[in-house]
C-alpha cells in the first residue's frame, strides 16, 4: 500500500546489534509504506547505532539518550517521538510479518471499526535462530474483542494473553489520552500489558486470527535471562495494582485467579525454555 495514514514503529533499544538489523529489515520491507521507524538507543556499547547507520532509508529516525535511563524509562521516550496517526511498539529482537501494518490499518481505518483503538494479532514465540517454537492464539478467538473480556483473559490466564506488542497497532489519539506517568500500574515484566490496559479503558480492541507477531524468547532475552524466576510474583504485583485502580472496577476474584494461574504457568514457560531455548555457550 502506497498511500494512507501515517504510521509510526516505536522501537527501544540497548545492545541489541544481534539481532537489530532483522527487526529493521521486517519495518523497511512493510507492504505498508507510509511509516516512520524510530528507534531510540539507550546508549548501547555494541555496534547497533553503527548497524542501523548503514540504512539508507529516511522513513528510519534514530535518537540517541545522553544517559541509560532504563528499560521502563526507554519504553516511555520511544513513544514520545511518534507523529504518525498510528503508533506500533516492536522489541528491537522481535518482529513481524510483512503485511501486518497493512492488515491492521485496514481495520483502524474501516467505518465498521471506528471504535476501536488498538488491533492485535496471534504471535509466534521464536528462538535465537529466528526458528517459531511455539504460535501464541488468543483464547477467546479473532475479531472485536470489548474492554472487559480483553483485561479479564489475562487474569484467566494468569499473564498476557491478548499478545506481546509485536504487530499490535493503535491509535496515537487514544495514547496520547493515557494519564501521565504513563502505565504506572506497570512493571518490567507487564510493561506493554498496562499499555494496552490503558488503550481499552478508551476504546474497543481487535484480534487479527494470524500468526503475523513475532516474540523472540532467547538465551539472552529479558523474558528468559532477568525475569526468569520472577514473572509469577511481578504477575501478581501487577493484578494488585489493577485491582487497587478503581478504573478497571476489579473484584479480589481476578486477583487470586491471577496468582494461582500465574505460578503454574510459570513453572510450564521454565520448564519450556529448558526444552525449547538453547542456552548460549
């Protein structure tokens, strides 16, 4: 698609030269063209910045932050510098499939849909080798999905089950209606999560039924290296705070589903990283 709404792909990054260049290759090469890509360096030590430099491409917009502010606070400034209509977060190991821009913008975009203010999509769970080990689906299916559903499931489920930000699409108008500090309920490990918390507390969700995300859980990964044995506690800190937020008008109930869930699944994901993530030598 030549022509359309601006879009802009918010990329944080800190050392990430292993893999920067695959996630960029999959924004460049978007059917969807009209895109700013912007990728915020939180002073990285490798050769990312010097990778990402050999791009002859001026839809690609790099800034560099005079000091590490952290993961959370180089979330936050990514997000500042979009201009687009619509934004999409992308991890700088992660990834997506070539028509998912297209494919959600056809929805933002669609007078049937005029409601909603984020579109999500099934992600596929890859390894260091850009290998898919396992396909992430929603439980409750595709299409629209109501506020309600969409921050329940989680609960159900105990962790993130309307998907990882990769190939999620939402409206800058709706983000910008975030109060601020934004996604204060939020932790390292539920970061996004309250992201799109936030979006549905404005607006109706969507679910695309395919594989177009992709999630990267690899020996050197945040999800597999630093929050490895804490995601079931960080799971619940962050129900806690949910259910303290008279916004989401949430009963104990969901908290204490939450708990439970999330230690369980916790013990499944480590059992499934020792099986399926090959450690690095």
């Amino acid at each position: 698609m030549q022509s359309g709404p601006l879009v802009s792909i918010c990329i944080p990054v800190y050392n990430g030269d292993k893999f920067i260049d695959e996630t960029i290759q999959c924004c460049v090469n978007q059917t969807y063209k009209n895109l700013e890509i912007i990728i915020s360096d939180n002073c990285s030590t490798d050769k990312t910045v010097e990778y990402i430099k050999r791009y002859n491409d001026p839809r690609i917009k790099i800034f560099s932050n005079e000091t590490n502010i952290g993961l959370v606070g180089n979330y936050r400034k990514a997000l500042t510098y979009a201009t687009g209509k619509y934004m999409a977060f992308l991890g700088a190991d992660d990834g997506m499939e070539l028509d998912t821009v297209e494919k959600a913008v056809a929805i933002m975009e669609s007078p049937e849909h005029k409601n909603v203010v984020l579109v999500n999509t099934y992600i596929k769970i890859i390894n260091n080798e850009s290998k898919v080990v396992f396909i992430k689906k929603f439980i409750f299916g595709g299409g629209p999905l109501s506020a309600y559903w969409g921050i329940r499931s989680n609960f159900l489920y105990g962790s993130n089950t309307i998907g990882e930000p990769n190939g999620s699409l939402f409206k800058k108008e709706a983000y910008d209606k975030i109060p601020e500090p934004k996604f204060r309920n939020g932790n390292t490990w539920t970061l996004d999560l309250d992201m799109k918390y936030e979006l549905m507390l404005l607006g109706d969700s969507y679910m695309i039924p395919e594989t177009l995300g992709k999630f990267r859980i690899s020996s050197q990964s945040t999800s597999n290296r630093e929050l490895k044995f804490s995601q079931a506690k960080l799971f619940r800190e962050y129900a806690m705070a949910i259910y303290k937020d008279k916004r989401y008008k949430l009963s104990f109930f969901w908290v204490i589903t939450a708990t439970v869930n999330s230690w369980l699944l916790q013990i499944a994901r480590n059992v499934f990283y020792i099986l399926f993530i090959k450690k690095k030598a």
